[in-house]
C-alpha cells in the first residue's frame, strides 16, 4: 500500500483567504495525484488531478506537483465558507491510495 | 451529469448476517472499484473489477467479502458473515480507464453491524 500524507489540520482560514494543503506521498514511482473534498458524511468528490510536474489551474483551485520531491498541494483561492470540509489527496497506481485528508474551516 | 448509484443508503445488519451491496455504475465505465471509510479513518482501497473478473484487492478484502456483476449492469459486494469491524461506509466507484482520470463515487451505503 502506497503511503500518503497529509497535514490533519484543522485549517482555518477567513473568508477570501488562501487555504494551502500540503501531501507527500512515498512511491517515486506514482505518475497521478488526485484532490477530492469530502463533505461530512458524504462521498469523494474529484476537484482535479495533475500528472506533469508544476502547475495546473481550474477556477480557484490551483494544483502543484513536485515529483522530485514527491510533494503534491491544492491551494484554494478565494476561500468561500461552502468550501469547509475535508480534503483527500490521492495517489493513483490503477486504485487510488488516500491520505487520512485535511479538514478546513472558512470562517465568514 | 451521469451519477453512481448505490443502494441502499444504510443498511444495520446483526453479526453473523450476509448483506449485499449494491452499485450501477455509469453506463460506458468499465473499471469498478469498493472502497470503505470507517468512521473517523481514511478512505481505503476494497477491491477493484475489470472484464468481469478482479482485477486487484488488497488484504481487507478476504475470504468473507466477493464481488460480482450479476446482470452487466448491478455492480456488487458480498459479505458473507458480518463483523462489528465491518461497520464502515462503503463506496462503489467507477472510471472508464485505469488511470482514474474519471472517477467518480458513489453515495455510499452506511453499514451497521451491530
């Protein structure tokens, strides 16, 4: 089983603000990482996914990838209060391997 | 938007009982997957289905869980003697390539065993 890491959190940021998240992962070998946001009591949801190292955008979200050092994160733009839940980072080798996810609170 | 269906949404089951799970993937999917979260934990890799037949499963998934797609369409799990251990929330997901570009889950069933 792949390992994959994740700051527990909880991240608190105001409305409007950056959230920042952070994920390592242990196989030099992974070639895909996804971000999923979980709601309370509710399933994954794909936010995005990069394969290339660097930078890949879609609307607020920006993913970063740095395969060298096998660093994965998810910044969030324009923080809004409907964006608090937690955050799953995930490692695809033909299954995807979790984190245990950041939780992150927009105060309005 | 095309959507995973799972039933049934909760299910409690006393131990020892057999519960089946039940999934319909998206209609031109061809990867399925069972993925469990217990409560409080992270999302864990089950099982996953490809060409009728198992593709991968990890060391979760052992002689009391199966997994079949009876009718081509119905994607299911099979718990053949509960555990209170079991009590988790179970998700079906499907992906129409290995890679997951498209993967998306189901609401997931909430299983009770008590």
């Amino acid at each position: 089983q792949k390992e994959v890491e994740q700051n527990s959190g909880p991240l608190s940021v105001p409305e409007g603000a950056i959230a920042s998240l952070n994920c390592t992962y242990s196989d030099r070998g992974s070639q895909s990482f996804f971000w999923y946001r979980q709601y309370s009591g509710k399933s994954p949801e794909l936010i995005m996914f990069i394969y290339s190292n660097g930078d890949k955008e879609d609307g607020r979200f920006t993913a970063q990838l740095n395969k060298a050092s096998q660093y994965v994160s998810l910044l969030i733009r324009d923080s809004q209060p409907s964006d608090s839940a937690t955050y799953l980072c995930a490692v695809n080798d033909y299954k995807l391997s979790f984190g245990a996810g950041t939780t992150v609170t927009v105060r309005a | 938007e095309p959507e995973v269906t799972q039933t049934p949404s909760h299910q409690v089951t006393q131990m020892g009982q057999e519960v089946i799970l039940r999934c319909v993937p998206i209609s031109n999917h061809l990867y399925f997957y069972w993925y469990r979260q217990i409560l409080g934990q992270k999302v864990e890799f089950l099982v996953s289905f490809y060409n009728n037949e198992i593709s991968e499963k990890s060391e979760i998934f052992d002689d009391q869980f199966s997994v079949e797609r009876p009718d081509g369409s119905n994607f299911t799990l099979k718990i053949r003697s509960t555990k209170l251990e079991d009590s988790a929330m179970y998700f079906c997901a499907t992906s129409w390539d290995r890679d997951n570009t498209e993967a998306f889950f189901g609401q997931g069933t909430r299983l009770t065993v008590v």
